[in-house]
C-alpha cells in the first residue's frame, strides 16, 4: 500500500523511480511480435547470404580458367 | 525538495535489484583512449565461467522476480566471448530480460540475429564521433565502419531497447550537431552523451576533458536536442548538475548503485556499477551469498553521509546531490570530480 502511494506520488511529481546508469528501457515483452520480426530477420539474412554466394559463383568461374 | 529526499531515503531502504551488470570479459579489441576498465589485464584474468554466473542467477531466482532484474553483459567486449548467445540463451531460459554493451565492432548482422534469437531484448553500441573522430578514439582504424553497421542493423528492431552513448571530448565537441544528424539517418531513436571521468586511460589526457565553458555548451546542447524532440538525447549519471537538474535526463539525480544496480566483477567481486572502485566491493560470488550481500551489505552505497566531508561538508546541494555518483569517489571516498562546480 505504502509502495502503491509513493509510486503514484512520483508519477504525478514526474519523478522516474529508479531509472539507471545503463540507458536503454525494456520494451514490453510481446512474444509475438517478436518472434513475427525474428522470422522476417532470419528470411531477410538468408536471402542476403544467398545472394552473396550467387554473386561470388561467377568471381571463381571466372578464375578457374586462369588458374588451369 | 522534501520528495526527493524521502525518495531516496525509501529507495535506500527498500533496494529493488533491477539491473545487473556481469562483467564476463577484460578482452577487447579496441584500444580506447578514454577506457576507464582494466582491460589491458586481459590476460591476467580469465573470462568468467557462465556457470559461475549461472549460480549467481539460479540464487537470485530462488529470492526475487527474475522478470523484474535486467542481466547486462559488460567488458570488456562481450562480443569476444563466442559463448555469448549461449549465456544469453541461459539467461533467457532462467527467466530474465538481457541485453549489452558493446563497441559493435562485432555486430553484424548474422551475429545479431544469433544474439536476437538467444533472447538480447537491450542493446547500447559506443559511437564517439564521425569516422575520424571514432576512429581516433577508438584506436583502431575502420571501428567507425563497424560501429555503423551494427547501428543501423540494431536501430531497425522494433522489439530492442537501443540507444548509442557517446563520450563528449575536446575531440568531438564541436562535432555534436553533425553526430546528431547522423543518428537520426541511421534510425537513432536515444543517445546517451556522458563525459569522462578521472579513472583508468582517459584521467590524464587533456584532449578527453572539457573545459567549464565547452561543459556548460554540453548542457545546453542537450537542452536543445530534448526541445527539438528528434532523438531523445540525454545526460549520463555523471553526477548532480544542480540548474541543469530535469532539463537534461529523463529524472532527477541519484546514484542508483546499490539501490537498483548491482555487478558481478571478473573477479567474482559483487559491487554497484562496474565503475566504481574496487575498494567498494561488497562481497565476492565464490565466498559469499549474492543476495545475503544485496540485502545486508551495501551500507555505504545506501547512506552517503560518510562522503560529506571535503567540498561535500558544507555544500548547499547536499541534500540533492547526495555525494555524488558512487562511480566519482577515490579508493578513500575522496570526491574525484564534481561537474556541478563547472557550472
């Protein structure tokens, strides 16, 4: 009850009780959201990755003739 | 304010943990001119076993709502441990939030996503200049490079609690306009500017020290920023600022070391923050119980009156400032630095 009370007595003065040295806030822990943007990540990264090996297949097709 | 001072007097006595630092690395790939840790030590102290930690989490869980207690990763870099997503992963599972600090030279996207999946839900990245001046800084050339990309890969998660921190020198002081603008294009959405304080590689550089003059133009930066409302800048807790109080942070000074914040050291040593002197350590994991040391130690992190002595004794602040950040005392509780007499 006493910590309820001071709690809303900080919010109405403003105050943030016991914000901290390390910056960045906690977002709300959606597990859905996150697991949704997890997926898109994971989907984006390994597009990314196969289209770096599509673009190095050619350097070393290339290079094979000279190296024979 | 009679509030305030009945805040902090609650604050001491009712000392939620909510943030703990686990300093599991000294080795770094940087060599910072500012670096206020040990980490030239690196090969005199070994990473910290996650096993180690992991008791200290399992004997926290047994007393306290893990949800509610933030887990940082600190260096060091943490990045250099390869078993970071399995700790981060661990962590996760015992049921508490993390998140790290990292200089970001090993940020890319692969090990993010690794990092993101292990459950890193926070994420600050050090970022003190444009190319030149980072570079500089940071004392490895194509830092800044790395630095960006981890920035603007971070930024766009939607799910992370991200912001940059900057260290403000003479070096890139002038230069603050042109960093602001840069963050705001990567997707920046808070930066944390802090200025050094007199430990570790940056105490006797002048170069890193601001003049009265150029720390007064900090604050008034930081103001400006803050009204502008384009990226939510603010001041790190680099201790009371007297005028400057609620214009240039989100709420009023108090060293939360002790109160909110406590660290697992290299070492095993349990303190407050990670920047604050060993001297202050309050117990040690591989002898003592970490929460019989939260709850009956920390006497001196919970009552400062043994500080006001020196410039303290007699200062009209006192009841607001407290002393002082725990982080700007001496091995013998002498005052290091005081910003609010800059002002």
């Amino acid at each position: 009850m006493k910590k309820a009370f001071i709690r809303i007595l900080c919010l109405l003065l403003g105050v943030n009780v016991f914000t901290a040295c390390y910056g960045p806030a906690l977002p709300p822990p959606d597990q859905e959201l996150i697991q949704k943007e997890l997926e898109a990540m994971q989907q984006e990264q390994k597009a990314w990755e196969e289209q770096q090996l599509q673009e190095d297949e050619p350097e070393e097709e290339a290079e094979t003739p000279e190296q024979e | 304010m009679f509030f305030q001072s009945q805040l902090l007097k609650w604050e001491s006595r009712v000392h939620p943990l909510r943030q703990l630092f686990w300093e599991c690395t000294l080795r770094c790939n940087l060599r910072c001119r500012h670096c206020g840790s040990d980490c030239t030590a690196s090969a005199l102290a070994p990473d910290m076993p996650f096993e180690d930690f992991e008791k200290v989490l399992l004997r926290i869980k047994e007393a306290y709502e893990p949800k509610e207690i933030l887990i940082i990763f600190s260096g060091g870099e943490p990045l250099m441990r390869k078993d970071l997503a399995d700790c981060g992963r661990r962590v996760q599972e015992l049921g508490f939030p993390w998140g790290l600090v990292s200089n970001g030279y090993l940020m890319n996207p692969k090990r993010a996503l690794e990092l993101l999946k292990a459950g890193m839900r926070t994420a600050t990245i050090s970022l003190d200049g444009l190319e030149e001046e980072h570079d500089w800084m940071r004392g490895v050339p194509g830092s800044f490079a790395r630095a960006d990309e981890a920035i603007r890969y971070l930024s766009g998660v939607s799910f992370l609690g991200f912001d940059i921190v900057t260290c403000v020198t003479q070096k890139n002081i002038g230069q603050l306009q042109q960093i602001k603008e840069y963050l705001i294009s990567a997707g920046v959405k808070a930066w944390r500017l802090f200025t050094v304080f007199p430990v570790g590689r940056g105490a006797t550089d002048p170069v890193l020290q601001l003049t009265g003059e150029q720390y007064r133009a900090l604050m008034e930066f930081i103001v400006a920023c803050r009204k502008e409302g384009r990226i939510k800048a603010s001041y790190g807790c680099e201790g009371f600022l007297g005028p400057y109080e609620g214009k240039v942070r989100d709420h009023l000074f108090s060293c939360q070391a002790g109160l909110s914040i406590a660290s697992v050291r290299i070492d095993g040593a349990i303190s407050g923050c990670t920047s604050i002197r060993a001297s202050y350590s309050q117990g040690n994991i591989y002898t003592d119980d970490f929460v019989d040391v939260w709850e009956h130690r920390f006497g001196i992190f919970r009552d400062h009156t043994p500080f006001k002595t020196g410039p303290c004794a007699e200062c009209r602040w006192w009841k607001k400032c407290q002393g002082n950040g725990m982080h700007l005392r001496g091995e013998n509780g002498e005052l290091l630095l005081c910003n609010l007499s800059r002002l």
